[in-house]
C-alpha cells in the first residue's frame, strides 16, 4: 500500500520515520495520535506527492480532516530538509544569474515641435 500513495517502499519509507523518531517525532504530549508515527510519516508523504486536499487524504487514512492537519502540521517540519552546515571559508559559491525580468517599453508619438 505504501508506494501506490507516495511513492516510497518499505525502506525508504523506514528510513524517513527513523529520521522523525530522531527529531523528537515521537514524542507524546496530551492525547497518543490514533495512527503509528510510520502512518503519519505515510500520510505528510502522500500529502506532498498527490497535491490531495487533507478533507481527501483524511479519508484514505480513517481520521478526520482536523487530524490530518495537526499530523502535516507537527510532521512537516521534522521531514524538512535540514540547514546547511556552516560553510568553509575557501567555499565557492555559483550563483545562476540566469534569471531575468522582461520590461516592455510602450513608446508614444512625440508631437513635432515639442
């Protein structure tokens, strides 16, 4: 069932609720979650990947649309990709200068003799 919605097998997919459980994923506070932190990573994945509103994944995964929200909302940031670390001095940057901004000029007759 894991890949058909977002794309992960089984490793991967073990790979990404090990990185949350490091990051304090699993970490419970009030009420448990009633889905496993494996279904919750599924659930953020499957959010990203298929563009579904969370009122259609909710659903798929046998909650509420409200918690499919708290879900992407406590999960998405422990799956964000993390900060660099702190560059070399001697690091080179490139930086693509290939973006640019088209202006058009809209030119209007002069009167003669102005």
């Amino acid at each position: 069932m894991d890949q058909p919605f977002a794309g992960l097998t089984e490793v991967p997919l073990a790979r990404l609720v090990a990185l949350v459980r490091r990051r304090g994923g699993d970490v419970q506070h009030g009420r448990p979650w009633r889905l496993s932190l494996k279904d919750r990573v599924l659930l953020v994945a499957t959010y990203w990947r298929t563009n579904l509103t969370l009122r259609q994944l909710a659903p798929l995964f046998g909650v509420s649309k409200s918690t499919a929200d708290r879900i992407v909302d406590h999960l998405a940031p422990l799956l964000a990709i993390s900060p660099a670390r702190r560059p070399r001095k001697d690091t080179v940057y490139i930086v693509d200068g290939t973006h640019h901004v088209e202006c058009v000029a809209i030119l209007e007759p002069v009167a003669k003799g102005s």
